[in-house]
C-alpha cells in the first residue's frame, strides 16, 4: 500500500509540474515590454488631487526609485491616477514601497504607473508560516494536504479560467475540475484504500446533487451571473460571448466543493476506523456509524458555509439596513437573492453527502463473498485477478 500511496503522490507532482508549464493561452494579452517591479517612494506631489466629499481624484505624481530588476537604483516619475473609488485608489506617502509598471523607449523608462502596495513579501511570508504551521502539526499528511492545496490551485489557474475565458460551456467544465481536485483531495489524503475511494464517491456524488439542484432553481431566482465582482467587466474587457449565468451556477458547485470534501473524508475515516476495530460490523451498522458522524458535522458545516458566503456582504447589508429597506424588499434584491441561492443549494449538497458517503462506504466495507483487486495487500502473495473466497478480516482490510 505504501508504494501505492508513493505512486499517487508521485503522479500528482507530475501533474503539478506539468500544469506550471502549461500555457494558459493568455500570456500574450499583455505588453512584453513591460517591467513590473518593486520600488521605494522618495517624493510625492498632491497638487493635482481634488477632494470631492470623502474621496480624492486626480494624478498623483510619484517619484520613486527601483529596488529591483534591470534598471534597480534608477529614479523615475510614476504616476498614481485615482477614479474616485475607495476600493481602488491609493494615495502614497515618502517611505511606501510599492509595485510600479513601466515600459522602455530606447532603452530608457519611458511610462510608469502605480500598480499598489508591495504586498508579495507579506503574503509570501504567511504561506511560508502556514506551510511550516500544517507540516509540524500533521506531518506528512501535511504535506500530501499541501500537495493537494497547490494542484487545486493550478487546476483552477491553468485549467478552468481559461477554458471560461474560450467559452467551453461552464458547468461540465467545473464538474470536471472539482472530480479531479475531489480526487487529489481524497487520494493524497486517504490513500488508495476504500476510505479514499469512500470519500471520493461520496462527495462527488453530492457536487452532482448540487448541480442538480442549481440547474432547476435557477430560473425562477432570475440570476443574470453579473452579481458577482468584475463579471459586468469581463464584457466590456474583449469578452462579450461568455455566459455569466453559467459561470454564476457553476461557481456554486465549485465554491461548496470544499466543505463537501471535508464532511466526506470525516465519514469515510469514521467508517474506515470503526471497520477496523469491529471487522464483523455489518453494512447496516456500518451506515449508521457514518450517519452517527456525518449529523454531529453536518450543523457546523452548514453555518460554516453561510458565514463564508455572507462574510464578504457585509457592508451591503449594513447599506440596506441604514436605508431602513423592508425585509421582503432585502431578500428580493438580486444581490441578496444569490447569496440565499448560493447558500441552501451549497448546503443541500453538503447535507446530501452525509447520508450518501455513508451509504457508500456501507456497501464498499460490507463483507462480500466477492473477493476483487480492490483488497490486493490483504494478505502477501494474493493473486490480482479476482476471485470467490471467504473473506478473512486483517489490519489492512481498509486498504484498496
């Protein structure tokens, strides 16, 4: 089992290595000639900035000097346009370092702009915190989580935004996505074994509820997909054909796929641990063990989903409110129609799995009078092919 394990670890570093060169068929979007760079503000000039109420417009005029890349040392003018929106604009003062744009004429700087704070350090620094953080506390699982953490990433970078960008049709895409990181998850962290192929199954199936679900309610919420941050924009930005409604649906699946994976392989190692302890446990019993867990998380995951998906509204509730709008008013508006939307057909798939995972791992942990390649390394020297026999319990009855 262990040079199984070994196996899949080693084909998911493949995969990842493989998807960081993979082109995203993008690159070429923007200028070769542009350097992005960190840089120290040195002197700043206000002058042209208008106040107008609690916000400032105007150009703000930088001058910093470059803290790295081919041109480090070298002082420059940047300018720092400001829109009048809080959430874009930032005003800089002498002693910031910042990330600046700028492109060459002639071998000199010939544009620069303001591109914000530098904030690559800090953000490396916290990975490389919780990286050492996850892999003291549970040590090679760590790892495999870690492993598993940066495929989703690259998965979701390399291979989903741009197949949305060329207008594949969103929502097989993103069922296709979440089985593969539904698999490294399950695999990487529960091994080639049944508690992996448990798990596996079990919150797979209840994505494809999921989706299900927000397939048939979703027209009558009348949902257009421009809802979500930046969508309206992509339509303006060179991309009119895409369908944001899809997109909206299929992000609810994706975003909930997470929560899912997590109660599953809780279950699945709940099943796993207590087939091991009693390995005459029947199939009934079995699910009701799985049961027995999946409705203690099952309360917590649910809330746990809520929180995640209204945590980021918070300001616009807090507007409505102030406003003094109607309750029946609030939940009718489109914006918060979504999040409601988001929430109970996220949580309906999370519900689903338990009983689901459950059921499954029942019937894969049952006692078969079938004996299949699935139980290779249930005793040294068993045949590959599959064969009837009595099945024989053993410490490694769990293992595929």
């Amino acid at each position: 089992m262990r040079k199984k394990n070994n196996l899949i670890v080693l084909m998911f570093v493949v995969l990842c290595f493989g998807l960081v060169l993979l082109p995203t068929g993008f690159e070429g979007s923007h200028s070769t000639t542009a350097h992005l760079v960190k840089a120290s503000v040195v002197a700043v000039d206000n002058l042209d900035l208008r106040q107008n109420l609690i916000v400032k417009t105007g150009t703000q005029d930088v001058q910093v000097e470059l803290l790295e890349g081919p041109h480090k040392g070298t002082k420059t003018r940047v300018v720092n346009p400001l829109a009048g929106k809080m959430e874009f604009d930032e005003i800089y003062r002498v002693g910031d370092t910042i990330l600046v744009e700028y492109q060459l004429h002639n071998s000199h700087i010939h544009m620069a702009y303001t591109r914000g704070y530098y904030r690559l350090g800090h953000e490396m620094m916290l990975i490389t915190l919780f990286v050492v953080f996850i892999v003291a506390v549970a040590g090679l699982t760590g790892a495999k989580a870690l492993l598993s953490f940066v495929f989703a990433a690259l998965m979701l970078w390399k291979v989903l935004i741009p197949l949305f960008l060329r207008d594949f049709s969103p929502v097989p895409v993103s069922l296709g996505v979440v089985a593969a990181l539904t698999a490294s998850v399950s695999f990487l962290v529960g091994g080639w074994t049944r508690k992996g192929l448990t798990a596996f199954l079990g919150s797979f199936a209840g994505l494809i509820l999921a989706c299900i679900l927000a397939q048939l309610f979703a027209p009558g919420f009348h949902l257009n997909g421009a809802v979500r941050p930046y969508a309206e924009n992509l339509l303006y930005s060179g991309f009119p054909h895409l369908k944001l409604t899809e997109i909206f649906l299929a992000g609810i699946f994706l975003a909930c796929s997470g929560a899912v994976m997590d109660l599953a392989m809780d279950i699945a190692a709940s099943i796993d641990e207590v087939k091991e302890k009693k390995p005459d446990i029947t199939a009934w019993e079995l699910f009701r063990s799985g049961m027995a867990v999946g409705r203690s998380v099952v309360g917590t995951m649910t809330t746990t989903l809520l929180l995640a998906y209204s945590g980021g509204y918070t300001a616009m509730l807090m507007n409505f409110m102030g406003q003094g709008l109607k309750v029946k008013q609030i939940l009718n508006m489109n914006f918060v129609a979504s999040e409601i939307f988001n929430v109970f057909v996220g949580s309906f798939g999370l519900v689903a799995v338990a009983p689901l995972t459950a059921a499954i791992g029942a019937v894969l942990y049952a006692r078969w009078p079938i004996k299949s390649s699935l139980d290779v390394g249930q005793k040294a020297g068993t045949d590959l092919d599959c064969r009837i026999c009595r099945r024989v319990p053993s410490p490694n009855d769990g293992d595929l």
